[in-house]
C-alpha cells in the first residue's frame, strides 16, 4: 500500500494534525479527552463495526502520536492517563516504538497456501500427485490443502493449470524482514520486540491499521512555544513529498514559518561519513576487516548487532549523516535544539542511544511535519521561495536512493586512491540484508563495500514518506544533480570537518 492515499494515510494525518493543534495552542488535556470526536463526528461507524471502536482505536493512535504506551484493554483508565509525563518540552519517547493496537488487529491467518475459486476440479489434479505429504485431497467443490500436513512447499501451486492455488500471509508479517510479527492467544498479531528492528515496513503493510509508532511531535512544538532554539536537519529524500508546487526552497521556508530557527541539510553529515568511510575502507579491507558495511541505516545495523553479532563490528563505526551533521550544527550552536525530520521512524531509537542523545533532541518523520503545517494552517504551494540549500554534493543527496551510499564511499575512494579497485554489493530490503550478511559471513563478500538498506528502494521509500518509491527516486534524483558540488571531496562544508 506505500505511496497510496487510503482511509488510514487520513485517520493518521487527523491523528497527527490533531496533537499538533493541540501543542501549539497549548490546548487543555480535556480537549485531549475529545479529540476522537473530532476526528470522528456523529454517529455512524465508517470503517468498522461501531463508531465506538473507531473511536476507541484513534484514542490509541492519540495516545502513541503523544508518546504514550497503548493502554492495556483488560483494564480501564482515561484516554489522557499519564499526559502529565509527556507534556513536556523534551524527549519522552521510550521504546516499544512500534506497537499493536490489539483491538484494531483483525487476526488474519498466518502463511498457508489456499485453493480458490479457479480450481476446476481437473481429471488431472497435478496438485495431488506433486505434494511430498499428501495434504492436497480432491473435494466435492475443489481441491481441498490440510493445513496440519502442508509443509509449503509451493509445488501444489506451482503444478496448478488454472492458478487456483494461492499463498496468503499476513501483510505484515510478509513485510517483516526479521520475522518479528509473531501472535498472541486470540491470535491477533504481536511483535517481538526482541528480533524488531523498527524499520516501520509492518506499520505501512497493514491494511486494517492496527500498528502504529509513537511520536514526538507534541514535545518538539513544546520546545518551539517555550523559545528554544530548534533548528532542522532534514533528509533529502524531503523533495517532493509535499506536493509538485512545494521547491525546497518553499520547504525552507514553511519550517522557518513553523518556528524553526534554521534548516540545515542532513546531506552534509553524509559527505562528512562518506570521506570517513572511504578512508576506513582503504585502511582495513580487507587486511584487517574481510568487507565494511555502510552506517546509514540504522534498522540494517540493528539487524547485523541482532542476528549476526560476529559480524556487526564490521559494520562502519562512524556516525550516521544525521549524527554527523547534528555536531556541526551544536559545535556551532551549543544551545540548540536538534530535529532530525526524514523518511525513517528507525532513527527515533537511533536518537535514544547515549552516544546520539547529546546531538539529536527529536526526530519526526515526512508525515508528521505535514501533519504541522497542516495544524498551522500553512499552504506550502503558496509560500514564497525561502533560502536555497547548498549544504551538500550530489553524491550525499543520493544517499537517499538504493545503492547512493556504496557509490558515495566509490566516489571519495576513486579520488583519493585512484588505483584502488572497489568491489560493492547492495541490499533494499531486511530480508535482502538477511541474505547478504550470510553471504559476508561465509566469506563470500570478502574485499567488499556492503551497502544495507532496510527499506525497498531506500530511505525513499522509509514509512514517514508521504510520495510513491519510483517518483521519489526520480525527485531526489533531480535535487542532487542541482547540487554546486559532485562528490564530498569537491564540499567545502565537509572538508572543514
């Protein structure tokens, strides 16, 4: 469902618009007690079976939006339980950061292959013949699969002349690349937070909207209506994602109408780690290390330190762009204030970290800044342009797209040490980055720049974007060929790091 405008793309935009309203005009928390009725007026259920579920499910999408724990549903507290805590001008956010809302969870059935409508109930029947258990059985209707004996095997499927026989499994489980969606006793979907690696892929797959991410929205407004400081480092993937008529420059300018003191460009700490990592590249591979796998992305990390801990410290150790460029913004400016604004919910537990605390104060994703323009009232399309940003080379805004980061680190590498040959494999997806890291790890990557991303087409395609993977691709594309810069080497911003 990424990239399509559907009824849960609304509900989670009202959702955060209406936190949003809510922080900058200071509202009471009763008006927080309210706000599903706002959402969703009358009396008539839309998308349920009652209009008191639809209620009850956005009171927890609320909640999450404040950066509240979803309530246990056995036991009865209010809406706005424990909104002292998080009406505060600072972060808040703990995880679980990815949760199920147990009650919006349709239960639906887990991997199994199912005869449909197609099947003709052939002489034939190559399904009963190619099955290895013999759990595919001739019925009145159709064929008939005996889920006790199928070991999924696909051959009943494959042999099919009709393509009656389909597999089906739950699309978030199907979209998680760490097997982390597991269920619980009603067999309602339940994350293991163990194995999550919140790269947020379950949170868009889910056509019933039953899992969502905690936010930090309210507490960053906070900080703007208390007088702080707050400047924006934003991912390049932003361009276009609020509209054809929206230039960054036009952006630039909606953020400072915000009330963000300055913008700055997340590219630039991707120059700065591109410099490093080629160099940390020539030094060690493969004399002292067997390959070196890029930091950008902090779900891919998480899923070496999590699934592969022997391999994880062949991961680069160097700061992401979003660190990198948030200590050039405080060495600069000491009491500033830091959001990082992209594509990824992953980078709010990358913010918890001690090392990352003292840089990055918040991070919200595409969707949520949306979310405050719209409770500003602020037209994008209207605006005039605000300042150009310059901050970064072309190299480090195509960061953003599959395959910029390797080809950043080759670029650097080509400069500097021309003789040196550079071997590169990429993955866009945790299972993809599952399956290189095994490959790594049998000594098949050996001499390699590994490139992992735990989103389909890259940062791209991340779940706080708000435009199709394919015309984000091609927007990121054109905003870094504008770049006065080629590579980092050519970055005077950079090269003063």
């Amino acid at each position: 469902m990424k990239g399509i405008y559907t009824t849960i793309t609304k509900i989670r935009r009202q959702v955060f618009a209406e936190v949003a309203r809510l922080a900058f005009e200071n509202g009471e928390h009763t008006q927080f007690e309210d706000a599903p009725y706002r959402i969703l007026p009358g009396e008539v259920a839309q998308y349920r079976d009652s209009i008191f579920k639809e209620r009850a499910i956005v009171g927890e999408r609320l909640r999450l939006a404040m950066g509240l724990p979803v309530r246990k549903v056995d036991k009865h507290s209010r809406l706005s339980s424990g909104i002292e805590k998080v009406d505060v001008d600072y972060r808040i956010l703990e995880a679980p950061l990815v949760n199920v809302i147990p009650f919006a969870c349709e239960a639906c059935p887990t991997d199994a292959f199912y005869v449909t409508d197609n099947c003709r109930k052939c002489l034939a029947h190559p399904c009963t013949f190619v099955c290895p258990v013999n759990a595919v059985s001739i019925g009145k209707n159709r064929a008939i699969i005996d889920q006790g004996k199928c070991i999924k095997c696909g051959k009943c499927r494959d042999a099919c002349p009709y393509n009656a026989i389909v597999r089906y499994d739950r699309p978030c489980a199907a979209a998680c690349g760490v097997n982390a969606i597991e269920s619980d006793y009603l067999g309602r979907a339940e994350i293991n937070q163990e194995k999550c690696v919140s790269c947020g892929m379950c949170i868009v797959s889910c056509p019933f909207g039953a899992i969502a991410d905690k936010s930090e929205i309210y507490q960053l407004i906070k900080a703007m209506n208390n007088g702080a400081q707050v400047v924006a480092e934003i991912a390049p993937s932003f361009v276009g994602q609020f509209g054809p008529l929206a230039t960054p420059a036009k952006v630039v300018e909606g953020l400072k109408r915000l009330g963000f003191s300055d913008v700055v460009e997340v590219s630039l700490g991707a120059d700065i780690a591109s410099i490093h990592e080629a160099k940390v590249f020539v030094e060690n591979v493969p004399e002292k290390q067997p390959y070196l796998g890029t930091s950008c992305c902090p779900s891919w990390a998480m899923t070496a330190q999590k699934f592969f801990p022997e391999q994880y410290k062949y991961i680069s150790s160097s700061h992401t762009p979003m660190v990198a460029t948030a200590k050039q913004i405080k060495a600069k400016n000491p009491d500033a204030k830091v959001v990082f604004i992209g594509p990824c919910i992953a980078k709010k537990i990358e913010a918890l970290d001690e090392e990352v605390r003292p840089y990055i104060d918040f991070v919200i994703t595409f969707e949520e800044l949306i979310a405050m323009f719209v409770a500003k009232d602020i037209d994008l399309s209207m605006l005039e342009d605000g300042e150009e940003l310059n901050d970064s080379s072309t190299r480090g805004r195509s960061y953003a797209n599959c395959g910029g980061v390797a080809e950043a680190i080759a670029s650097n590498i080509r400069k500097l040490y021309p003789e040196r040959e550079v071997l590169i494999d990429r993955a866009d997806s945790l299972s993809d980055c599952r399956k290189m890291l095994t490959m790594a790890k049998a000594g098949k990557r050996d001499g390699y720049l590994l490139e992992g991303m735990a989103c389909p087409g890259g940062c791209v395609g991340g779940p706080g974007t708000l435009l199709p993977t394919r015309q984000a691709t091609v927007k990121v594309q054109e905003f870094a060929k504008k770049s006065p810069y080629e590579t980092a080497l050519d970055n005077p911003k950079a090269a003063e790091e």
